[in-house]
C-alpha cells in the first residue's frame, strides 16, 4: 500500500526557559502541544538549569508514548550568540557565556537548538498562530521588558551576532532614563512594564500628589502597567504623564520599524499588551500615524494567538523546520 511509505509524523520537544520556570513540551510539525510539562528553576546554575530541564522534557515525553522525539529546540531568555547555542547574557538567570546547547544536547542525547524567546515566539505566530502563512513579519512583545522579533522572505533574522530585534534598546531620548542594559534614554526604560513601575514609584517617593497613592492605599507592591492605565483614564495628571510617554513612545518606535521593514502582518503580543485593550488600541493608532504611508499599505495587525504557549511551540517548529 502506497500509505504504508508516507514518512512518520515529525515531532519535537520544545523548551521554554524562563527566569522562574522550565517548561517543556513535544509539539508536532504543525505546531500543535501533544503533551507539556513544567519545572521550577529552584537554583539557577547551568548544571541546575540541565537538570529541571532534563526533568520537565522526561515528563513531557513519557506523557507521549510511542511518540518518535528527534530534535529539540531551545527558547530562552536572553541573548544567543548567533546559532551556536551560547548564551552570552541571561541577566533571569544571573548568566554569562553559558553553552546551553551543548550541555542540553549532551544530557538530551538529542541535537538542540537555542534561540532567544522572543525569536521563538514569532515563530511559533508564523508558523502556527496569528501570522500563519505570511513571510514577512514583524512581531512586537510588551511585558516586563520590551522586545521584538524579525521575520523575512520566510526566515527569522538572527543578525550578524544573533541580536536582532532589540526594539526595547532603540534609543527614544538622548541621555534619558538608565536602562537595565546599562545604557540611557532605552524605550524599555520608558515603556516596559518594570519601569512603568519604577516611574510611578520614583513620583510617590518624590512626594508628588497623585490619586496613584490612594489607588494603592500606601502599598507600593500593588503597582502595575493595569493600575497605571487605569489612574492615567480617571485624569491624574502623573499617570497621565507616564502612561502617555509610554505608548506614544511605543507608536512611534514600532512605526519606525515597519518604515523601515515593511511587514504585511504585525503581531503586538506580551503581558502588557495582551492585557490591555487600550494600549493596544493607542500602538496601532501610533502606527497608523507615524509610519510612511507607502510601508504599510495593506498592512495587517493583529494580536498574537498562542499566549504563553507560543515560545514553546516557536521552538519545538525551530528544530523541525
Ligand atoms: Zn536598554
């Protein structure tokens, strides 16, 4: 029979590793989870790190039986040099020139590729989620941090030394605000959600009026991007300040970025983003507005698909395709 020469299903373990978890998950080649698993990253050392891995992968597979695993990707916070599978900075996981892929594959007993998670998102949305289908996109994440990822002619862009996509480090404001990458005036600096935190905690302890203050009854720890967004909608001028900086900085930022790679699709994801209907609704306006015309004809945008999941899916599809 001809069907008993059609080519086994390709499956793939996918990792995602965080600052606080490993999970892990074997994904077939259209991008769908058969079965998932998760660990805690109790210590952080790579020898560590390889073990929670290892566990949360063994997990993954023998919730899979008779599943045929043969690669496995790798999507991690932090920054990869090129496709080597080094980590040359995780500042999650207090890492320096860590060679994840190896010590994983050794371990694995399985080729592994590592990209950076933002990378492996946007291509979990092209491959399986909001952008499936389209070769060139441009995929934007607002969380804590704020990150991007670039996809053209089909190919996700690593860069010459892998770091492509750093839209959180484009500089918005000559000598402006310190950002945790130890440079100034970052549009993380103004509008990821940890320094959205940080600019309304800097107004409290300045001792500048603000409803921020009541909002939270005096406890700091209650601040968030949510809490920003709703204070800044009632009227209070400090809010206001830091919340209008913040997505009009995204607007044009992420504008100047379809001006320069014009996408057909652009995916806007991560916790600040996919929380908040306004802020979304504020960026696509700012992009309407700042980029040239003739770059996003017919430019769709859209929200990503895959929430959480796409990271894992992205990675497992790396080491597929
Ligand atoms: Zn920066």
């Amino acid at each position: 029979l001809a069907t008993d020469f059609i080519a086994p299903p390709a499956y793939a373990l996918g990792i995602d590793l965080g600052g606080t978890n490993a999970r892990a998950a074997v994904v077939d080649a259209n991008g769908r989870i058969v079965s998932s698993a998760k660990r805690r990253l109790d210590e952080r050392s790579p020898a560590a790190v390889v073990e929670a891995i290892a566990a949360a992968a063994q997990s993954a597979l023998d919730a899979a039986p008779g599943v045929a695993v043969k690669a496995c990707g790798v999507g991690a916070a932090g920054q990869l040099r090129g496709d080597t599978g080094v980590v040359a900075v995780a500042p999650n996981l207090g890492w320096r020139e860590v060679p994840l892929g190896g010590l994983l594959s050794k371990r694995l007993a399985r080729p592994v590729r590592v990209v950076n998670d933002l990378k492996a998102a946007a291509w979990g949305e092209k491959r399986a989620g909001a952008a499936l289908g389209e070769r060139d996109v441009y995929t934007v994440f607002v969380g804590s941090g704020v990150g991007s990822a670039v996809i053209a002619n089909g190919q996700l862009v690593l860069g010459a030394t892998g770091v492509a996509g750093e839209l959180g480090h484009v500089k918005m404001v000559p000598g402006g605000r310190r950002c945790g990458c130890g440079e100034d005036g970052c549009l993380e600096a103004y509008a990821g959600g940890h320094n959205l935190i940080a600019q309304m905690r800097e107004a409290i302890e300045a001792k500048v009026a603000t409803a921020l203050m009541t909002r939270i009854d005096g406890d700091l720890s209650l601040l968030t991007a949510a809490v920003l967004e709703e204070v800044a909608a009632a009227g209070d001028p400090v809010a206001v300040r830091i919340y209008e900086q913040a997505v009009a900085f995204l607007g044009q930022a992420i504008a100047n970025q379809v001006t320069v790679l014009n996408p057909a699709r652009l995916i806007l994801g991560g916790g600040v983003l996919l929380h908040s209907p306004r802020t979304y609704d504020r960026i696509v306006q700012g992009v309407g507005l700042f980029a040239a015309r003739v770059s996003r004809e017919g430019l769709k945008i859209s929200p990503a698909a895959l929430g959480d999941d796409s990271g894992l899916i992205g990675a497992a599809l790396l080491a597929i395709d």
